[in-house]
C-alpha cells in the first residue's frame, strides 16, 4: 500500500509496531495514507475534509498559503498552527 514505504520494519519478535526512525509527523501522514487506502480497498470514498487534512499536512511550507486557500479556516488554521507555518 502506498504511504508504508517508511516503515522499515513493522513487527518485531512479539510482533508489537515499531516506528522508530519516524517523526511525528510522519507517524500522523502514516496513519492518515493508511486509513485513506483502507476506506478505498473498501470501496468507499474518503471525505474531502480527511483529503483537505492529508493535502495540507504533505505540503512544503513554500505551497502551503496556496494549496490552503478556499479551505476549511479551522482545518487550515489547525495544521498552519500544529506544522508551525508562518503565512504573510
């Protein structure tokens, strides 16, 4: 599944998640790719507010003000806090 690529080694001898060597936000994009590949081998759709979060959180701080604009002002407000972007 794409979005699993960063996890290097998933079970160890007790089969417990390892994610070392990920950052937090990592772990969050991780988790977020994971749910949007479960909900589509579903044959569900995932909210446009999960895709606006998972599209923000990918973003480089430089494309962040525009790929934000027309979006949900508390999601884009949250994540511009939580990734600390300063926007002119």
């Amino acid at each position: 599944m794409p979005g699993l690529h960063k996890l290097s080694t998933l079970w160890s001898r007790n089969h417990a998640l390892h994610l070392s060597g990920l950052s937090h936000d990592e772990y969050v994009l991780l988790i977020l790719d994971y749910l949007t590949n479960v909900l589509e081998d579903l044959g569900l759709s995932p909210t446009d507010q999960l895709m606006e979060v998972l599209k923000l959180l990918k973003a480089s701080p430089a494309d962040f003000e525009t790929l934000s604009e027309g979006g949900t002002p508390s999601v884009v407000a949250a994540i511009q806090a939580m990734r600390n972007i300063d926007i002119q």
